[in-house]
C-alpha cells in the first residue's frame, strides 16, 4: 500500500474505525528497530523521542513515515486538500523533523482536530456528553488566552509611550539570545521578553513566532502603530473630548508645520476643568493638501465636528504670526 492508498482508505473510516484507530495505533516497542534511509548526506530513520515528544505523532512502518493521527483521522475531506505532510502524506525527511512537526501543531486545523477527536472519544466512550459542549468551552479557553496575550502586548506599548522611549530597535526579531550583544530587538520586544520569563502564556505564544507566518502575532509594527492609534484616539482622546465639553468654554491653539512633505498642523485646547485647573491638551496632527487659511480653516472646523466639540463654544483661537494664520483677510 502506497501513501495514496491510505489516504483514500481514511476518508470511508466509520465512527468505529475511527475510534479504533485513535485508541489502537502502532506503538513501537522499546527494542522497535526503525528502517534507515539516505538522507541530507547520511543514513537517517526515525526516532522513538518523536513519539514521546509529540504525543499526536504515530509511526507507519510500512512507509517509513509520520502521520499526526488527529488530523487523518478527523479532518473531513472538504478541508484536507491543502494539507500535505501529517495529513495526506507520510513526513518521511527525519532531518527536519521537529522543525516541521513544531510547525504543524500551531496550525488551527490541528488544534480543531485534537479537540474533535478528543470529543469524538468522549462521545463513544460517554454517549450522554454532548461535543458541541466541548467545543464552547476551548472557544471561551482560547478567546480567554487570546485577550490576555493582546492585553499584554498593550501593556508593554503603553509602557514604552509612558516612558517616552521608542518603541523599535536595530531588528524586529525574538528569534536572536538574549545575551547577543549586537542584538537589539527595541525597547517593545525586549519589555514582552521580560514579561514572558513570568508569563507561561505570553511565553508559548511567542516561542511560536517565526514558526507560521500565518499564526497571528500582534507584535508587527503595522499593529503596534494600530494598538497606539486605539489607545490614543479612542481611549485617551476620548476621555479628554469629555473633559473639554465639561467645560463651559475652550480655545483653541495651533501651528502648522512641515513634516517629510507634507503639512501637518499641531492642534491643541486650552480649557479649565471642574477642578479649576487650566488644562493645555494636544489633540492631533492635523493633515491638508494646501496650506490656505480657508484650508486650514475648514479643516479645523471638520476635525472639532468629527470630535463632537460645540464651535460656538471655542472662547479664543492662537496662532503665529504667519499671514496664512493671523491675517484678517486671508487668515485662519
């Protein structure tokens, strides 16, 4: 039998074949001898540490290879196309073999997989325990986990901005020793390596990355500048807008500048809170395509209304000298 037989053989499995095979696989025994094959320069064959440190792992001596026996066996048909090695094929190259096994569990197939089969089991096993059950309770788990990883790396960014530090440095990697010294992953990624040394679950997740571009990450910089914007704009932008329309009147102060080509006004407000404090809070950047006071301007006024503050509430305006923004004629 070839490795396509077997393939087709295990999509007509029935409940009790199934259940067979996931409780009654090949075992090697200790004095088992593997068959040796030419390999990345030198005979290679398969390890019994394989099975023991991936306990989805099981060895066909007939074609010298690994199957992840969750996935052959209960992954349907409509979704085992892609699949390739563990799954439709034996993973005969030993030489990499933790490699692409490490890669293969972090796959959300695979952990689907486990879960259904372990419930396919309990199913037989225990008839009065229902898998839809089961199912609720490893979504709860894993939306539980994802929240505190995505929490966490929110943590470390607000840290870095408290701080005033930058976020990144030389190399975007956790990948290197801590201990290199020409290694530098920036202030973010070295705060979450801290944390990870007293986090299990912070630590599993990014002992993963690397391993599947397609494991979602959270540490790139498009999502730490997305986890900034949030933090900014919709959490502390937003309780200061309610700090301002608390008060009866407010001003505005701005400036424009140039910044890489491009126009960019500092906007800020100037308020008295309900402590009788006077507050001088910068709300954004600004962008518009020219620098006209009827630009300048009606931007202002579209950023005030898009923040919900009331303009017939603004009690001053301050700007510099420039004829674009002090003018009478021509001015802001």
């Amino acid at each position: 039998m070839n490795y396509e037989e077997l393939s087709m053989a295990m999509r007509t499995l029935d409940d009790s074949q199934k259940f067979f095979l996931l409780n009654n696989h090949f075992k090697p025994p200790i004095e088992y001898i593997f068959t040796s094959q030419f390999l990345h320069k030198c005979q290679r064959q398969f390890k019994a540490r394989y099975l023991t440190d991936y306990k989805w792992m099981v060895y066909i001596p007939l074609l010298n290879g690994a199957y992840c026996i969750h996935c052959s066996v209960m992954i349907p048909i409509s979704k085992r196309q892609n699949l390739g090695i563990f799954v439709n094929k034996p993973f005969t190259a030993f030489h990499k073999l933790d490699e692409k096994a490490k890669h293969h569990q972090t796959k959300i197939s695979h952990r689907d997989a486990m879960i259904l089969s372990e419930t396919f089991c309990n199913s037989i096993k225990k008839p009065n325990e229902k898998i839809d059950t089961r199912f609720d309770e490893e979504r709860k788990i894993n939306i539980e986990r994802n929240r505190h990883i995505v929490k966490t790396i929110a943590e470390a960014i607000l840290f870095c901005g408290r701080q005033c530090i930058a976020l990144r440095g030389d190399q975007e990697t956790l990948l290197a020793s801590d201990n290199s010294i020409k290694y530098n992953p920036g202030n973010f990624l070295a705060a979450l390596q801290i944390v990870a040394k007293h986090d299990e679950i912070l630590h599993q997740h990014l002992s993963h990355i690397g391993i599947s571009n397609r494991n979602a990450k959270y540490t790139s910089p498009c999502i730490q500048n997305e986890i900034i914007r949030i933090i900014g704009y919709d959490t502390i932008r937003s309780d200061l807008v309610k700090e301002i329309k608390a008060a009866t009147f407010y001003s505005i102060l701005a400036d424009d500048v140039t910044s890489h080509n491009r126009e960019e006004l500092a906007f800020c407000i100037k308020f008295v809170d309900r402590n009788k404090d006077i507050r001088e809070k910068f709300l954004s950047f600004l962008h518009f395509p020219r620098i006209t006071g009827e630009v300048i301007a009606s931007t202002m006024i579209q950023f005030l209304q898009d923040v919900n503050l009331d303009l017939k509430k603004i009690g001053g305006q301050g700007y510099d000298g420039a004829a674009n923004m002090s003018s009478d004629n021509v001015g802001v």
